[in-house]
C-alpha cells in the first residue's frame, strides 16, 4: 500500500472512532453503578429510550461494519489508482460533477 493510502486509512481509523464516540453520546449517563435518572436500570432505559437505543444499535453495527471492510475498500481503491493521468482526470470529472450538481 502507498504512502498516501496508509495516510488515508490512518484518517479513516480517527473518523472512525470519533463517529463510535459520537454514537455513545447517545447512552444515558452511566454513574455509580446504575444508569443516571433511570431508576429500574436496563430495563427502563430500552422502555424510556428506544429511539436513542435504536439509534446507538445501528449506528454501531454499520461503524463497526465499515471499519473491517475499511482494508478491503483501500486495497481496492490501490488496485484502480492507474497513475497520475488517471487521477488528473478523476478530479476534473469530480469538479465538473460538483459544478453542475451545485446550480
């Protein structure tokens, strides 16, 4: 792998864990042993917050998912990197697209 691929997946390595941070945030407080301003623990947490519970499970399961799939997805991205003319291209055709989606 290239330099900058390494680069690329150290940078998806972070956003990936600041986006599992994030998704956490969704958890109540958990303090002392029992779940803050829940008073009957688990059981009234997935009875009082099951849009934040559903929330915390996929978006969990999709991280987590796409953080495996993450070396795949690079070694794929190395193969079809075909030098500098193909990558010139590549972003021209990019800024074409961002123009036109734009207006």
């Amino acid at each position: 792998m290239t330099k900058t691929l390494w680069s690329l997946g150290r940078f998806l390595d972070v956003v990936f864990a600041i986006m599992f941070f994030r998704i956490v945030e969704f958890l109540p407080s958990f303090q002392g042993a029992h779940w803050v301003q829940l008073p009957h623990g688990i059981l009234r947490l997935l009875a009082s917050q099951a849009k934040n519970l559903t929330r915390v499970v996929f978006g969990l399961i999709i991280t987590i998912y796409y953080w495996f799939r993450k070396d795949a997805l690079l070694r794929v991205l190395a193969r079809s990197n075909g030098g500098v003319l193909t990558l010139l291209l590549q972003s021209v055709s990019l800024v074409i697209a961002s123009l036109l989606g734009s207006s």
